[in-house]
C-alpha cells in the first residue's frame, strides 16, 4: 500500500520541524517570504503574488486561474510557471527555506552538467514546475528531510542544498561536489 504524496502543510512541518496550523496554501507560505516578498496589484490580467526581493522578476495569476512568472520589464511576456495552486506555493516555500530559513547549506557555482548531475542522481524531483528565475532554468529537488536547487545558466550550474541542521546535509558533503561558494559548516568550524 502505497503512502499518501505529502501535502504543503506536511512539507513546512517537515522543513521547520514544527507544527503547521491549517490555511490556504498562500496564507501558510506568504509568512516564510523573506527572501522574495508578498506584493497586490494588477498587471493587465494577471494578480501579482509575489516579487523578487530586489523586483527584478514578478509571480502572479492570470484570469483564466494559471499561475504565470516573467522579468520585472514593461513588455515582457508572462509565462505559465506550469504548477497548480499547492505546487506554485510549495514551490516558493522551498525556495525560501532554501534562501533564509535553513541553519544548513551549501552552494557552488559555475559547475560543469556533470557536477549538477551528482545532485539530480542523489535527489528526488519536488512536485513544483521548473522556473526560469533565478536562471534559464531551475529546477527545485529533496533528499529527506534537506532540498537542493539546481539551476541552469546556460551549461553552467548553480547548485544549492539546506537542511533543518549539518546532520539532513551529510548525503551532499559525500559527493564529489566541491562547495566553495557558501558552507555553513565551514563558516561555523573555521
């Protein structure tokens, strides 16, 4: 018997390591925006939802109900990020867990597809679309209880893991990754 796929509120818990009380998926994710930021507003058809901290690049939802991202420049196309409700929010919420809320990380940049690949071997896929901010191309993965990004520049990588503490990251320091862009181990022991 299979176990139930778990749901945005059993993510966070997962993440915080705390209870979650019960919301809609914006009202349970819009609190954890510290890196990127809740905003209101219209553009044309689409309901913005949330900017990048510096506002360089907009989410939001469309009038047919898709949920749409696109650069912070008048005249650029919005682009359908290809998530639900659930998946848009769980998607933001692993972005800033990923970005502020973890005591743990790693990153490196620069990495050759075969280095991004030890990650995407050793990870499964979150259910979220891939998005096209930070990079061309990013896509946002899990190994228990810890997350990765890996993200696209046009055949260079941006690779990216945290987790609740050092022990959810031991899987990523046994690759052979070197992470010398950030390193909270390092930061803290050196």
């Amino acid at each position: 018997m299979s176990r139930p796929s778990p749901t945005l509120t059993d993510w966070i818990a997962r993440w915080s390591r705390r209870p979650v009380l019960a919301g809609s998926p914006a009202d349970l994710v819009r609190p954890l925006l510290s890196f990127n930021q809740a905003t209101t507003g219209r553009d044309g058809d689409v309901e913005l939802l949330v900017a990048e901290h510096q506002g360089v690049w907009l989410w939001g939802r469309d009038d047919r109900g898709a949920f749409v991202e696109r650069e912070n420049t008048p005249g650029k196309p919005w682009m359908p990020t290809g998530e639900d409700e659930a998946a848009f929010w769980l998607h933001h919420a692993a972005f800033e867990f990923l970005s502020s809320h973890f005591p743990a990380w790693r990153s490196t940049n620069d990495q050759t597809e075969d280095v991004a690949e030890l990650l995407l071997e050793a990870t499964d896929p979150l259910p979220v679309g891939e998005w096209r901010w930070p990079a061309s191309r990013q896509r946002m993965r899990h190994r228990e209880d810890s997350l990765a990004m890996v993200c696209d520049h046009g055949g260079l990588f941006w690779l990216v893991v945290g987790g609740p503490d050092e022990a959810a990251l031991t899987w990523a320091d046994a690759l052979a990754v070197t992470w010398d862009e950030t390193d909270s181990w390092r930061e803290h022991h050196e």
